[in-house]
C-alpha cells in the first residue's frame, strides 16, 4: 500500500471515530455511509423516526467539512421549493434566478417519501447530471454533491413509494435499527444529540475529499474478483431469485461501493469479503424478490451469496 494510500485511510479512520462519538454502537452502518460518499455515490436511510437518520447526516456533512442544506419533505412541497425559482426584478430588468436548498455540497432530504411523485423526480436530474434545469438553462450544482435521503418505512400514513428509477440514483440504501443495550445507556447519558453535533469540527475538507474519491477510483480489482461480481449479477438475473435482475450500471455501482470499502479497510485491492459485505445496501433496494420467495430483498440477496461459490 502506498504512503498516500496509508494517509488516506488513517483520515477516514479518524473521520469513522469522531462520527461514531454521535452514532453510538453502529460502526458497520457508519462505514457503509462513508463508503458511499467516498465512492461518490447518494445514500439513502431507510428507517422508523428517531433512530438517529437526521443525526447521521448532519455527522457526516460537518465531518466532511461541506455546506449543508436540508429540507423537509411534505406532500404539498413543490419541486420550485427545492430547485429555486426565476423572480421578475425590476430593478434589474429581468428575471433573477433564486436556488433552492439543493444547491449544497450535501442536500439532506428528509423524509423524502413524504412528498409526490412529481417533486421526488425533480431529483433526478441533479442526482445524475449534478444539474439542474430551469426554464431551459442548466444550473451546475456545488461539487462534491451528494443527496443523502431519509424515508420512514412504506407501510406508515402519509407515505409514497419511490420510483424505481429513482431509487436506482442511490448507491447505497442503509437502516439504522434500534441501538443495543449498552449504546442506547450512552446515549440516555449523553444527552442531546443535537448539542453533541455542535461539537463536531471538520475532519476533512472538500479538496482532500476529492482526492480520497479519486483514490477510491484507483483501487485495484482483479479479474477473478470481476468474474465473481459478473457471476453475482448473472445470479439476478435468471429468474431464480427476483423478478428482474441488475443493469449494468448497478454493477458499477457495486464495484465502486466495493473499492471505497477496501479503501476504508486499508487496502489498495478489491476483496470478495468486500462485495459481499457491501452487496445487501447496494442492491437490495434495486430489486424485488420473485413471487412466493418468503424473504424480503436483503434476505434474498443474502441467500444468493451463499449459493454462489467464491472465486
């Protein structure tokens, strides 16, 4: 491993830690939102309310030392709301473009179910293109960009289902789970969550963090590790286990999440240890497991990996 690679990996150590000061007792969930920042991609939490989804953003945007926005989302919030909206000035003679909340380094888009199909899909565009487009003209969006959405589970009043093809946007779909006995005890002595945020100091600023992401690119994946990620992909799609499989890009995805976490772990390769551990938050919420599977999709995908031997 080289120095470069060496330093890189003790900042992110340090980043896990001070975050982890917030988030009592969920280190692997901590790591799986690093990853997916540092591989570039929007990361979605998936929750009941007051597991700390909120928190965890907030942890992760001022560790990374990026500007922060967030909005809440409601059945009546218009995408004008979130995009920003061209006002006639008279004074200057002409309309004045005004952003939205999601011109930020990090837009953290709470409880993004609650709000329409129309004003969900106003995403999109910034989700892919790092964009958006108002009557016509493109306005670039600050980078890095990351969306990181928060959602209540489907079943609860007030809720509409993503879209797939928005859902495909997110790299990564996490859940955070009630904490153990033994965190949720720091946590009841600790005190506010929110006061504990206000001691948190950037550990990394937007510079470095764009060359951790171009590290990220630089990890190694050898060829039995590729074949064993195709075989994984092919396993989607026969039919056996979901009612349709990945795309090719959700198999980027896969080996970009993959490569943060070799990255995270220390590594300048990618290991099969590191595909299926990361496998279940990349996919999961891509697909639907066949009919009369029993399992939800994370169980399926869990099944599937045992079936499919290692390189």
């Amino acid at each position: 491993m080289t120095t470069q690679s060496r330093s890189l990996s003790a900042q992110l150590q340090t980043l896990q830690t001070q975050i982890s000061t917030v988030i009592k007792g969920k280190p692997t969930q901590i790591a799986d939102a690093l990853a997916c920042l540092i591989a570039g991609g929007h990361l979605l939490i998936e929750d009941l309310p007051g597991v700390g989804k909120t928190t965890l953003a907030h942890a992760l945007a001022i560790s990374l030392g990026l500007k922060f926005s967030r909005l809440q989302f409601t059945a009546d919030l218009l995408p004008s709301d979130l995009l920003g909206v061209s006002v006639y000035e008279r004074e200057k003679g002409g309309f004045v473009f005004h952003p939205g909340p999601v011109f930020a380094q990090v837009l953290l888009a709470d409880e993004i179910n609650r709000a329409g199909p129309k004003t969900q899909s106003a995403l999109l565009e910034a989700m892919e293109e790092h964009q958006v487009s108002i009557e016509g003209v493109s306005h670039p969006l600050p980078q890095p960009f990351f969306v990181i959405a928060t959602q209540n589970p489907s079943e609860q009043l007030g809720t509409f289902p993503l879209p797939e093809s928005q859902l495909d946007r997110f790299l990564m779909c996490i859940s955070l789970g009630y904490p153990d006995a033994a965190a949720e005890r720091e946590l009841l002595m600790g005190g506010d969550s929110r006061e504990q945020l206000k001691g948190l100091q950037a550990v990394m600023t937007p510079p470095e963090l764009l060359a951790v992401q171009a590290a990220v690119k630089a990890i190694h994946a050898a060829p039995p590790l590729l074949d064993y990620l195709q075989a994984l992909i092919a396993a989607t799609r026969s039919g056996q286990w979901f009612t349709e499989g990945l795309s090719p890009r959700a198999g980027l995805a896969v080996l970009r999440a993959a490569r943060a976490r070799a990255l995270l772990q220390g590594r300048d390769f990618v290991s099969p240890d590191d595909i299926q551990a990361i496998l279940p938050q990349t996919i999961a919420h891509r697909l639907q497991p066949r009919a009369g599977a029993g399992r939800g999709a994370r169980e399926q995908v869990r099944a599937m990996i045992e079936a499919i031997p290692l390189p």
